[in-house]
C-alpha cells in the first residue's frame, strides 16, 4: 500500500496492478502488519482512518491530529498544526469519542512550517516527527513521551546514515544513552521483555542490569538476536571520506553475546530497512566530507541474515522512501515510483 496526496492505493505484489484506491485527503500514514493507520484532513476537519489489507477502513473524528500510530489497542495521536504541538494516548471503545490516558505538550511552541509527517513506537517510547526543516531553515524539534506514563523524553528519529535527537544534551555520553527506534517488529527476548536496547549495550530497565554490551547502532532483531552498525553513524567520528570509513554490521545473540556473523563494508549501514526469510534489505550511505556532514546513498544491500553472506547490491542516488520485502521480491518506494525487484 502507497500513499500520495489524493489517498492510498493498493498494488498487486507479484504484478503491480492497482487493487483498491481509497481517496482521502493528503493522508499521513503509518502500519503494522494488520492495517494503515491513515490521519487525513486537517484541523477541525482532521479524521483518523484504520485501513485493512482489502481496502475497508474504520473512521474515526479528531480535530488537530496530524498523525496516528498503534500502541496495543490504543493510538499515539500528534496534532497541533496550527497551535502548540502535542502528543496523547488514547483509547478508542468502537462508540463514541476516544478517552485520553495522557497528553504531553511542550510549555514552549516549537518553530515548525508543516504537520507532524510521522510516527514511532519501539523501545516504550511513542515518538512524533516531520522530515521538514523548521520555518527559520533549521532542523524541527520532534516530541516523544513514555508510552505507559506519557512522561517526556527525548525525541530519537531515524534518518538516513544513522538518527537524529531532538531535547537532549549536546555531549557524547547524553546521545548514547539514547534507544533509537527499532525498524520490524518489537522485540521479544527471553526473560527481559523489556529490554532496551541504546549505543551502549542492551539493559533491563527494571534493574539496569546490562544484559549485551557492545558500542554502535541498533537497526533491528532477528528472534533472540541484535543487528546492530558497530561504527555509529549518528555521531560526528572521523568523517573523513569515505574511503577511510570503516563499518560493521554485526548480527549477536542477545543472551549469549555469541556473534552468529559480521559484514564489513565502507559505507554506513543503516535504515529503511526490511526483512524476509532469504534477505536482510538495507541502506548503504556515506556522509559529504564537509561541515553540513550530509548523508548521501549509495545503494542498497540484500545480505542473507543467517549467515550475513552479500547476496546482491542495487545503486541509488536518492533515498527511498520505503523498503518492503515480500517473499521473493523487493519493494522500493523513491520519488513516487514504486518498483519490485527479484530477489536473488
């Protein structure tokens, strides 16, 4: 399923063929497995649409939201267009409107152009974000809050060749005690189910017992297992070129800390990312040696995630949109052209 500003659209994966339109008005779209979850409209006109794979959707009102995402049987909800920027969790019971747990919203607006344009829940923390820059040309603030408290933390957002975080502190030991989202499903290790896992290792919150050590950037797990970037690339380390630019991802058994294998390569490896039985689909960027320290893509990388063995690589120059994997194919979104590739 694709979004564009005329709605979503469906498409067969093994053909390409339109299956089902559903015309919404420039929606902001995120998913999980089961269903899109689709805020479209804006202000008083703003509507939340819950899309299933065959093209029905669930309505349900709420003015000022810019985008939704899933928590259990509950909804992080963003808005604030036009007005202070804020971020709830609510429950919604089929009838009438949704109850709120918690709202978080900053004493301070925050200098924005757009509307919130995306939405994460990975790690306990629900985190809002737009890929615009701000009114003053600057980066936008993002917002996050603990799903179960809404309490604030900081905002870590994925970007291309590593992540960027919004209201933390500037030092180094601040930035890697942070936990990025998660691309894939939530993980579900043996014992510590809820694990978090930061630039530094893997703790129990509960305890702050350090379950996995290891120093650079979580990207996703695989059963019992981490994937991570073992060079960083959300710090500013010796960016050279890219010729000098030594990374490896390395794939390690979250109980055990037994490496199952490692992938070395010269470039940033990094997210959007996915995964199917055969291929481990990733972005490999480099960063411009100047002062702007600008993530350009190189391609992107299919690596089987049992062995870590390099199955296949496909040149890009802009960053995708999206990455999918179906059983035998690849799906990439860049530009507004969606295309499938065999994957081999």
């Amino acid at each position: 399923m694709v979004t564009t500003a005329e709605g979503v659209t469906a498409y067969d994966p093994s053909t390409g063929d339109p299956a089902w339109t559903l015309d919404l008005d420039d929606p902001a779209c995120t998913a999980t497995e089961a269903a899109l979850t689709c805020v479209h409209g804006e202000g008083e006109n703003a509507a939340i649409a819950t899309i299933d794979p065959t093209g029905e959707a669930t309505e349900l009102p709420f003015p000022d939201a810019d985008i939704a995402v899933t928590a259990d049987e509950d909804l992080i909800i963003g808005g604030g267009l036009t007005s202070n920027p804020w971020l709830g969790r609510y429950t919604t019971t089929g009838e009438g409107p949704p109850t709120e747990v918690w709202r978080y919203q900053p004493e301070y607006p925050i200098d924005r152009a757009e509307r919130w344009t995306g939405a994460t829940v990975s790690q306990g923390i629900a985190t809002i974000f737009t890929q615009h820059t701000t009114a003053s040309g600057g980066p936008a603030l993002d917002l996050a809050a603990e799903v179960a408290s809404g309490e604030s933390r900081p905002a870590v957002v994925q970007r291309l060749g590593g992540f960027a975080v919004s209201n933390v502190g500037r030092t180094s030991a601040e930035w890697q005690q942070q936990a990025p989202p998660l691309a894939g499903t939530e993980p579900e290790i043996p014992g510590h189910p809820d694990l978090v896992f930061t630039m530094t290792g893997a703790r129990d919150p509960s305890g702050g017992e350090l379950v996995l050590s290891y120093t650079g950037l979580p990207l996703l797990t695989l059963g019992d297992d981490l994937v991570y970037s073992a060079t960083s690339p959300g710090t500013r380390v010796e960016l050279t070129g890219p010729d000098e630019i030594s990374v490896r991802l390395e794939r390690v058994d979250v109980l055990t800390g037994q490496s199952q294998w490692q992938f070395d390569r010269d470039n940033y490896l990094t997210c959007p990312c996915a995964t199917n039985v055969d291929t481990l689909a990733l972005v490999a960027a480099s960063f411009e040696p100047d002062d702007t320290f600008t993530a350009v893509p190189q391609s992107v990388l299919g690596i089987d995630p049992d062995t870590g063995r390099h199955h296949w690589t496909l040149p890009i120059s802009t960053t995708p949109d999206g990455i999918a994997a179906g059983p035998d194919q690849i799906y990439v979104l860049t530009a507004g052209t969606l295309t499938a590739y065999t994957d081999r």
